[in-house]
C-alpha cells in the first residue's frame, strides 16, 4: 500500500514536470529598439525573433522610423519577412484543410465523401 501511494506520487511529480516551458511573449517594434539601444548584434536580435515567433506588420512609415532610429537593414528585412512567413504558414495550413475536403485523383477536383458516396 504504502509502495503504490510513493509510485502514485511519483507519477504525478513526473507528470508536472513533462509540460512544456511556456514561450516568451512576442516582441514589439519598442523591444527591438531597445535591443539596437542596448548594443545587441543584428544575429541576436533575428536569433529573438525566431525565438518567440514574433510576426511584425510594418508599414512603411514603421521602416522608416527603425532605419531613423539606428536599426539595420538586415534587422528591418527580417522583420518584414516575418509577416510574409506566416502569411505562407497560414496559407499552407488552408490548403491542407481543403486537400482533406477533395479527391484530386480525377482531372477535375470535386470533394470527398467517403467510399458509400
């Protein structure tokens, strides 16, 4: 009895140790600034970015305005290339959505219902 309650307790220590570490929040066009203000190198700030899958939709005023306040052209092209790489995520992930709905064996897509169709 007492051997399975120290296995129960385990179990659940292990449990609540296997969640994930939750990801840092996304960063703001004021938190590369500050990044650029601080001395950060252009890989590390790019490394930041990809870390917290921040997606940065910029107008180009907001170019502008980095370029005046000191941040890179490599720094603002990446950051640019943020919004395009998850518009091509979400994109790719509609389009899976619609290869489950048709049967593309035929010269003609037309959707699937299941083999008692």
């Amino acid at each position: 009895m007492k051997t399975l309650l120290v296995l129960s307790a385990l179990a659940i220590l292990i449990t609540g140790c296997a969640t994930p570490a939750p990801r840092p929040p996304a960063l703001t066009e004021s938190d590369i600034l500050s990044m650029i203000k601080a001395g950060m190198s252009d890989n590390d700030i790019l490394r930041r970015i990809d870390a917290t899958r921040s997606v940065f939709h910029l107008s180009s005023d907001d170019v502008v305005r980095l370029r005046q306040e000191g941040v890179s052209d490599r720094v603002v092209n990446g950051m640019l290339d943020t919004y395009v790489r998850a518009a091509a995520e979400r994109q790719r992930r509609l389009d899976m959505d619609d290869a489950d709905f048709y049967d593309r064996s035929g010269p003609y897509p037309r959707p699937w219902y299941g083999w008692w169709w």
